[in-house]
C-alpha cells in the first residue's frame, strides 16, 4: 500500500464556480430555472447570469455568452436526483434529449447541447 502524504497547498479543495458557455443568456436561463424549479428573474443579463446556489449546498452556476458553444461530450457537472424515474418523466415534459441512462444517473443536454448529469447516488 503506498504511503499518502497530503502536501501543503494555498488552493482549497472547494469549487464555487461551475461554468457553461451558452449562445442566448436570456433563453438559457429561463431554461435552466424551469430545469432546476427556480423562478425567472425579471431582468437577465445578455452576457452573462449567475445562479447562486451556496444556500443549497452548491457550487454558483455561471452561464457565460459565447458566440459558439461547443457541445460537450461528457456531463459538466451533476445534479442530485434522488428519483430518477420521476427525472426521466420530468425531463420528457420539458422536451428536453436525454443522451444516456441507467439506473443510477441520466445524461442530458441543455438548449446548447451541453451534456449534464441527474444522478441518484
């Protein structure tokens, strides 16, 4: 067995931030409200819109324009889902592709086709 020993650093083992370039701030956001059941603000930036989540336990969500979004391949972060049948149902209401599931998780993606994760564990 090797022998772990932590190594002094200045960086936190925290991540407060998780970015998604987006082409329409304005239409991402509103999806992603609907996505995470938080209301629509009443006024939306067109270059960029914070989500800030730390009152749930959670990294901010940064939704940056960019002029092309390159489609992610793989999940850009996880969301907790502890029912996901109830997730999958939920996600057919909203139109929304799902791009693969098992029991345990379900990728999708956003209206830029960034793959995101609902998962169970």
């Amino acid at each position: 067995m090797s022998d772990q020993t932590s190594i002094r650093t200045p960086i936190k083992p925290i991540i407060p931030a998780v970015f998604v370039s987006v082409t329409d701030v304005k239409a991402s956001t509103a999806w992603y409200c609907r996505l995470l059941g938080l209301p629509v603000p009443d006024t939306v930036r067109t270059d960029i819109h914070i989500f800030s989540l730390q009152d749930r336990q959670c990294s901010n969500l940064f939704l940056r324009r960019a002029d092309k979004a390159e489609p992610t391949s793989q999940p850009l972060f996880s969301l907790t889902s502890p029912d996901i049948e109830a997730t999958q149902r939920f996600l057919a209401q909203l139109n929304v592709e799902v791009v693969y599931r098992d029991e345990e998780v379900i990728w999708f993606r956003d209206p830029d086709g960034n793959v995101l994760m609902a998962c169970a564990i």
